[in-house]
C-alpha cells in the first residue's frame, strides 16, 4: 500500500460539517476506509486540550465517524501501550492548532509517533490545522523573532515531525504577513522549499506524485530557494542582514496543483 494523504491547513477554520475544508478531509478518510472511519484526534499543540478535543469530537462526529482522543499528559504516556493502541486503532488522524512545539518536543522520538509514522505509510490520513501543520514537515519554525526582516538570527527552525521531507510550512500566511518569513527561511535554507497557506486554505499532499492541490477561499505561496545564484548567510553573523538573489515564488488558488519535484504549477483547466 502507498503512503497516505496530507491535508495541512492554514488556520482560522469553522468547525462546521459544512466547511468545504473538512468534508474534503472526511470524503479522504472514507476512500481510504470506507463506511465509518476512526479519527485519531491529536490535541497536544492546543493550550486548552479539553476545548480542542470536544469541538474536533463533535465536528467529526457530526460526519457520521468515530474519534479516539489520543493526548499523552507527558512523553512518559506518550511510549506506553494505551497511547500507541490508540494509534493502532484510528484510520486517520487530526493535529489541533496550538505551538507547535508542544507537539514535536512531547512526541518526537516516542512510540507514538513511530506508530503514527507507520499507519502513515500505510496509507493512513493525517491532516493538521496551524501548528497541526506547521509540524509535518522535516525542519520546522519553531519560533519567530522578527522584529526586523531579513536579519540573521530573526527565525527560529528546529525538527519537525518529518511527515514532509525538504520542505517548512507556515500558516496564517497573508493574513499575517509572513512573506518575509518564509523568503528569510529559505535564504538561510536554499535546499528547503517553503510553503505558506493562507487561512481558510488547505493544501492536499500526495507524496508518491511528489505535488500537492489547494482548496479554500485564499492562497497558498510556494516560496523557492533551490535556484538561489547567491547570497550572503553562509557569513554572516547574528544581527546582520541578508543579501539574496534567485529566490521563486509561485502563488496558487483553489484548484491549483503544484509539482514539487518539477517545480511546476498547474491551473485547473490544465488538468
């Protein structure tokens, strides 16, 4: 079986069974488990777990599903049976909103998160909002700094859950302005792809195609370094500035579809 699908999403989301965000994600969970599906539901980013898990409770529910709460209290629970017996039994899984360090420094290297990793390559789904996406891919802004653009030192990046390979993912983008973000992150990365979704927006990731569609009412940037001609960062230090040329941005609607292994963007109607 192949690897499953990924839905990131950029945040600000109504939890309602008529968002197109979540049937799209729940339409996913019954391809790949057709009848009544088992949401994992993943709280562990949120401040407030208890509020986050009632309300992905009931708006999975609603969806005719079944949801196991899976919120280990520390990384001690995290590595007991129970918890990965909760992983073992869901069909597809939902990461909450929150920090993001919450849920990379509570999971990662834990029996969870190994069962998660292989129910994924199982073909499992795992979506995320916010934090709950931001935390998919390899490396991951953990932190952010910036007081000033484009300031070395400004972007804190640590490991993610590496669901995502060679890619950053940022959420809230246009809404709150974190073009500068992503474009420092990639200066700094040039091998590393970033990808910023707009709130009320999704991207759909189908990893054995190596490309990705947006869904919802705003955009997603794809913000490039690979093609980076040159720039500073290998030398400097904290609190200078960057320099960089050859940096790619590609800016995709709902129905756009993105090849990230050719680099390409793809219109509805090219498909």
């Amino acid at each position: 079986m192949s690897r499953g699908t990924i839905i990131a999403m950029g945040g600000n989301i109504d939890l309602r069974p008529d968002t197109p965000l979540f049937k799209e994600y729940f339409n996913i969970a019954q391809k790949i488990t057709p009848g009544t599906p088992t949401i994992g539901i993943i709280p562990t980013a949120s401040g407030s777990p208890k509020r986050s898990m009632e309300g992905y409770s009931d708006l999975f529910e609603s969806f005719s599903s079944k949801t196991v709460v899976i919120n280990p209290k520390d990384r001690e629970e995290a590595n007991k049976d129970e918890m990965v017996e909760k992983v073992e039994k869901s069909d597809a899984f939902f990461l909450t909103g929150g920090h993001q360090l919450r849920i990379t420094a509570l999971l990662g290297g834990t029996e969870l998160l190994e069962k998660l990793k292989e129910k994924f390559e199982d073909g499992a789904l795992i979506g995320g909002t916010s934090a709950g996406s931001v935390c998919l891919t390899s490396i991951m802004i953990s932190g952010n700094l910036l007081e000033r653009p484009f300031v070395h030192g400004q972007v804190e990046l640590t490991q993610g859950l590496g669901f995502i390979p060679d890619m950053v993912i940022d959420t809230h983008f246009t809404e709150r302005g974190r073009f500068p973000r992503l474009i420092h992150v990639v200066s700094e990365n040039p091998g590393t792809r970033g990808i910023g979704i707009g709130e009320g927006t999704a991207t759909v990731w189908d990893l054995e195609k190596e490309e990705f569609r947006v869904i919802g009412r705003n955009t997603v940037a794809v913000v490039d370094g690979v093609n980076i001609s040159k720039n500073n960062a290998p030398g400097l230090k904290l609190g200078e500035p960057i320099s960089v040329s050859g940096v790619t941005v590609h800016v995709l609607s709902g129905g756009a579809r993105f090849d990230y292994d050719e680099c390409e963007m793809f219109l509805p109607e090219e498909d």
